[in-house]
C-alpha cells in the first residue's frame, strides 16, 4: 500500500544530543514537508523540498535541518540548538504544482520528548 | 498575509446529531482551496474534505458536507449523524494554486476538539 512512514514513533532525547526522525515516502510525490505540532496549536511548517537536492526553511526552520537526497525520502535532524525540541513531528508529501489540488498526506508522526 | 481563525477550541455533539464547526479566513486571492482534516487520538492527519474556491456548490463527503460562504470568507464543516469514531481534532487549512515552478504550503488554523456523547 502507498503510503508515508514515519519512525521512530516515540523518541527520548537527551539535552544537547542531536536527534534525526526518518520520512519515507512511496506515492511518488515530489513535495515533501515536515510540521510540528504542539498541545492546542495548529501545524507549523518547519521546512519543506520540491525536488530532490532541494528544500526551502519554513516558519521555524531554526534548530532544525534536512537532507533531500532521494525522491522517497526527507529526514529531519533536530540539533541541539533548538530550544524547546519536545514536540509531535509530523511529515507530509503531496502531488507538486498544478497537478495536483495540494492535498497533503500525512505519516503517522513523531513523539520526541527531550528529558 | 493570509489567515485562517477557528473560533471554537472545543464542541461536543450527542451522538447521531449533527454539528458544524467553524472557519473564517482572510484573503485577497480570488482562486484558492480551503480544506477540513481529521487528527484522532492516533494523531495520523486524515484530509475530509475538500473545496475549490471557483466552485459555486458546496462539497460533501458522505456524511460530512461544507457551507462555503465566498463573501464572507467563511468555510464550516457539518457533521451529521455523529458517529463515535467522530471525535477527533479538526483542523481546517487553506491555499492558493500557484504555478509549476513555485512553492506553495497551506496556512492553518489552530483546530476545534470535537467530543461525541454516547
């Protein structure tokens, strides 16, 4: 089944530890997105990538950095530097362009919790 | 800069009624689409419905169906029949259709926690 993956489900993290969540894809979409999600708020765009070897910073691009090297996957690293990293993190990926209405399909997310 | 605003951060519905939660928007686009997703407790994002902005007739899904007020910039989403598997949180989102080459995201609103009563 097509579909996006997301792992590890659950993640502790000690302060100071770098931290990278896995994104996998095989719909064969082109967009790729990643959006954390915090108690009572909407999503909020992190970072997202159109094209392999490509990605742009979102609204909260800092702490945070990607890599875009194969089509199916958009693995996001948490650094140190981000200052509250305890969060869901939730990645996405749709049809680019006018081929599609934008309509995003969702992995089952992330839980980090930083101790 | 474009917004979307849920008014309502909790609405509860006994079960097999209906209800309709709420969302305005704020644009000068003339053309963009305006969507409804579903967030249950296991947290996967579930679009629920969809509508595009030049059409006239409201979209439905089943049970789900969308009063969309263009004027008013106004979207809401009507549940009937509330079913238990219901509860979820809902988040509603917009976007404009750009070309090829651009990017484009959807802007989000902070959602409504539906609550169905047995």
């Amino acid at each position: 089944d097509g579909g996006i993956t997301q792992s590890p489900k659950y993640l502790f993290r000690k302060e100071g530890q770098n931290v990278t969540l896995s994104c996998e894809q095989n719909l064969n979409h082109d967009a790729m997105y990643w959006y954390r999600q915090d108690p009572g708020q909407g999503l909020r765009l992190i970072y997202y990538s159109q094209i392999v070897n490509d990605f742009q910073k979102g609204d909260i691009a800092e702490g945070y950095s990607v890599s875009r090297e194969k089509k199916e996957s958009f693995p996001l690293t948490v650094t140190s530097a981000q200052k509250n990293p305890t969060a869901f993190y939730l990645c996405a990926s749709s049809i680019r362009g006018q081929g599609g209405t934008g309509e995003l399909f969702f992995g089952e997310g992330s839980r980090l919790t930083v101790l | 800069a474009q917004t979307v605003t849920q008014s309502q951060p909790e609405m509860s519905v006994q079960e097999a009624e209906t209800v309709t939660l709420s969302c305005t928007y704020d644009t000068s686009e003339s053309d963009y689409y305006l969507f409804w997703y579903k967030q249950p407790p296991s947290r996967q994002m579930i679009l629920v419905i969809r509508q595009e902005a030049y059409k006239q007739q409201n979209a439905t899904e089943n049970r789900f169906s969308v009063n969309f007020q263009k004027a008013a910039k106004s979207f809401s989403l009507k549940i009937s029949d509330s079913q238990l598997g219901d509860a979820a949180m809902y988040f509603c989102a917009y976007r404009t259709p750009l070309p090829m080459d651009s990017n484009y995201q959807l802007i989000w609103g902070a959602g409504t926690k539906l609550i169905i009563k047995p």
